[in-house]
C-alpha cells in the first residue's frame, strides 16, 4: 500500500548493505521498539532478534539501567567534547576503566563514534608514529580476506571482501592476507596444525615481498564476524604474532564484536590467548545504547603516541563527539552490567546450549558446516556436504533462509552463504530453543525448494 511504513521507508530512506532484490520480494520490517530480545514492528509483530541488533544489544531492547544511565547523564551535563585537554568526568572514568579490564597493564583511550572511525583512527596513528619516528615509508596495513573493519574509506580498504572493488577500494598499501578459515581453505591432506603454519609462513612471505618496514600495523578480529563467524585455526594468533614480533610489527586486534563478553571472556584475545598491542572496541562498550568506538592502546604504542605528541606538539585528530560524557556514562554502566551483572556469565552458561542447536541443524544434508565461539555462529548452506560445494543462483539460499525466518518471526543474519546468529546475552535457553526451531523450519523449506 503507498502509504504504508514499508513503502514510505523504500521512497525516502537508503538501506545500508541491502540486497534489493531480496528486499524487494519480502519487504522491509520497520519496528517501533523491543522487549528483551525482541523487536516489534509497526503491525506489532514480535521478532526475536538472533543477531542483537548488528551484533551490538547485548542487554536487550529495553534494559531499565542503560536508558536510566542516558538520562541522568542528559539531565547532568548533555555533550561535551575532548580537545583542546579538556574533558568531561564521565570521559575520565571510562578511560581508567577501560584500561583496567582491559588485557594491558597500562594504557590510554581515545575515543570515537563508531568501530570504523576507531579503526581509521588507530590506522593514523600508525602513520603519525611512522612520520614522528623517522620511518615514514612505513605506511602499508596488512589484514586477512573476510576480514570485517568498517566502511570509512580507510577501514573499507582494510576489509577483506570483494564488494568494495565497486568504490574503487582498497587504497594503495592495504594488503590482504589469508583467511584462516580451515574447513574452507585448508588443503586436502593438510592438518589444522599444517593449515595454520602455512598461513603464518604466507604472512612472512607477504611482509618479506613487501618490506618489513614499509608495513605499519597487522589487524585481525579475534572471531571474524560480518566474514561469517569465522573462528581462528588452532595455534593461529600464536604462530602469526610470533611472525609480527619478528619484524617488530603491531598486532592490533579488533575486538568491535568480540569486546566485552560475545567469546564468553571480556576480550576475544583472552580467548585465543595473546595479548595485542592495542584493541579497537565499539557496539557492546555501550550495549548498543549510544554509538561509541574506543581505541585502547597498550603501554608501548601509548607511550610512543604520548612522545610522539610532544614532539609534534599535538596529535591531530579527533571527532566533535569523541568520549561524548553521555556516552561515557552509557558505557560505565554497560560494561558494569555485562560484566557484573551476570551477562558475561550468561554467555558462558548458555554456550553449550548453543552450540548443541549449532551441531543439531547442522545434521542438515546442506549444512556443510556449524562453527562459533561462546554466543557468535554460523551455518554453512552447501547444495553438496561432502564436496563443500556451495549454491549458486541470484538470491542466495541463505537470503532466502533468513527471508523465511523473518516471515516466522525470527531475525537472523545472511552472510555469504552462511546463516549468523549472535543471540543478545540476556537470552535464555527457551529464547535459543525458540530461535533454532524457527531456523530448523526455515533450512527445511528452504532447501526442499531449492533441491
Ligand atoms: N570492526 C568490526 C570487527 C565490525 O564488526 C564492525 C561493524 O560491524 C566494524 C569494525 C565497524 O563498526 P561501525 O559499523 O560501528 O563503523
């Protein structure tokens, strides 16, 4: 009907990353607001939401603290900005917190709107320190195939995915190396444990053809998560950080998904062992309750950009809202409810629930394969298990699957040819039985039309 919400949000609005022919066959789904981990559209339509928002409502749609939080913030003082060394309390308090759960034992914040611009930011000041330092070829970024870092014109050249060929990106000196997904890209006969030696010694040979010191700075997600929840190889940070420390090169990982609590700990990195040397945050700093990015550095890169300032006299960059006191208050109280609250703990209690619904619907003839860690996971579509042979065809299967879901009040995510599901943390057992019995009736109709 033309003037119904979903035809008025097709005439006057853009989606970001929107198949339109998809969108087009099922309609959009405008929602008014949510209860736990739901979502309810204008019609009143409960959808559980498998992907908390993108991965970021980790409380839930109406969590009594964090709007508490806002408002009493907003009423305190309502924006504030962090130039010119000045600064709100609120920013103060986040940054010692920050460094104190984070996996450093010193450090320092500087902060963002969003996981790109963190990412963009921690980029510039590799350069900064490059110039500062007396090594200013040393410029080159290098990141993984399927890795996920943003949309700004810098983060877009460090994501791994052909789809930014259309912008013209990446940017010169953005450098993509393996992905270390080993059910996909592992050789036949190849052992995990040879798989993850191959793509550290591909890593070698890429920072050797390129010059070890033109390269400024390697970043990986922890769990590669918009790629299609792609967990490390066994033994991967280990034997790719010993790499990097022999060409004196940082390991910067980006925790925008991973960071407080998706893996079951409050950094992914404390998952898969290592200690970066900075970690770029965003989405559940706040529970996704004000848009907010962090980059936190540890004691070597933040004393370096400390020195590096002073010699310059000032560190160029920052953003009007950069540790806006607002978001600073949202994202004490987030991060006190994730990890005090007993939703971290959640995670941890509900895994193997999630993962025994993962390894159930992956007995699905075309599932080829269920992978994850603690609430973040995927399933891979496959028209042949054995042969890993993937569909083909305009409207992915797994489009097709999450259109299906959406219809039965389920939102999950397509991404490739997987199905994501990365469930809030305040879910229960029943919230996962309710989402994968809804997925289980999707994959079987979906793939009775399509085989
Ligand atoms: N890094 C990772 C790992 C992400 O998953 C995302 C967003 O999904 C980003 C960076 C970009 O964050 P934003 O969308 O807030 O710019």
């Amino acid at each position: 009907t033309p003037n119904s919400w979903e035809s008025r949000a097709d005439s006057y609005s853009l989606y970001g990353f929107t198949d339109l022919p998809s969108i087009h066959e099922r309609g959009a789904v405008i929602v008014t607001h949510g209860k736990g981990p739901y979502v309810y559209d204008v019609h009143g339509r409960s959808y559980l939401d498998g992907n908390s928002g993108l991965w970021n409502m980790v409380a839930g749609f109406d969590h009594p603290g964090l709007a508490e939080a806002a408002k009493a913030q907003y009423d305190r003082f309502p924006g504030y900005h962090a130039f010119f060394g000045r600064m709100s309390d609120q920013t103060v308090m986040l940054s010692e917190k920050l460094v104190e759960v984070s996996p450093f034992d010193r450090g320092r914040v500087f902060y963002t709107n969003s996981g790109s611009e963190a990412n963009d930011t921690m980029v510039k000041m590799l350069w900064f320190l490059a110039g500062a330092e007396g090594h200013p070829q040393r410029r080159k970024i290098i990141t993984r195939i399927n890795s996920y870092h943003g949309v700004t014109a810098v983060s877009a050249s460090m994501t791994g995915k052909p789809y930014n060929s259309v912008f013209g990106l990446p940017l010169p000196g953005f450098i993509h190396v393996g992905c270390p997904h080993y059910w996909r890209f592992g050789k036949d006969g190849e052992s995990e444990a040879q798989f993850t030696e191959r793509m550290a010694r591909e890593l070698e040979a890429t920072i050797i053809t390129e010059g070890p010191d033109t390269i400024a700075g390697f970043f990986a997600e922890p769990v590669m998560g918009a790629g299609g929840v792609i967990p490390p190889s066994a033994g991967y940070f280990q034997a790719v950080q010993k790499v990097l420390k022999k060409y004196g090169i940082p390991l910067i990982a980006d925790e925008v998904i991973c960071g407080f609590g998706r893996t079951g700990n409050t950094w992914g990195c404390q998952t898969y062992d290592f200690v970066p040397d900075a970690i770029i945050s965003s989405k559940n700093i706040t529970a996704g309750y004000f848009p907010m990015g962090a980059v936190i550095l540890g004691p070597d890169l933040a004393d370096r950009l400390q020195d590096a300032s002073e010699a310059i006299e000032e560190f160029p960059h920052g953003f009007t809202a950069s540790g806006h006191p607002v978001g600073c208050a949202v994202a004490l109280k987030a991060i006190d409810v994730v990890m005090n609250e007993g939703l971290a703990e959640n995670v941890r209690t509900l895994t193997p629930h999630f993962e025994a619904g993962l390894a159930r619907l992956a007995e699905n003839p075309n599932i080829g394969e269920w992978r994850g860690k603690g609430l973040m996971g995927a399933l891979e579509a496959v028209k042949d298990k054995a042969t890993k042979t993937p569909f083909d065809g305009k409207l992915s299967v797994s489009e097709r699957i999450a259109n299906t879901c959406t219809d039965h009040g389920l939102i999950c995510r397509p991404l490739g040819q997987a199905i994501v599901l990365c469930p809030p943390f305040i879910c229960t057992k029943d919230h996962l039985d309710e989402m994968f019995d809804k997925l289980e009736k999707a994959l079987k109709k979906v793939f009775a039309e399509v085989a």
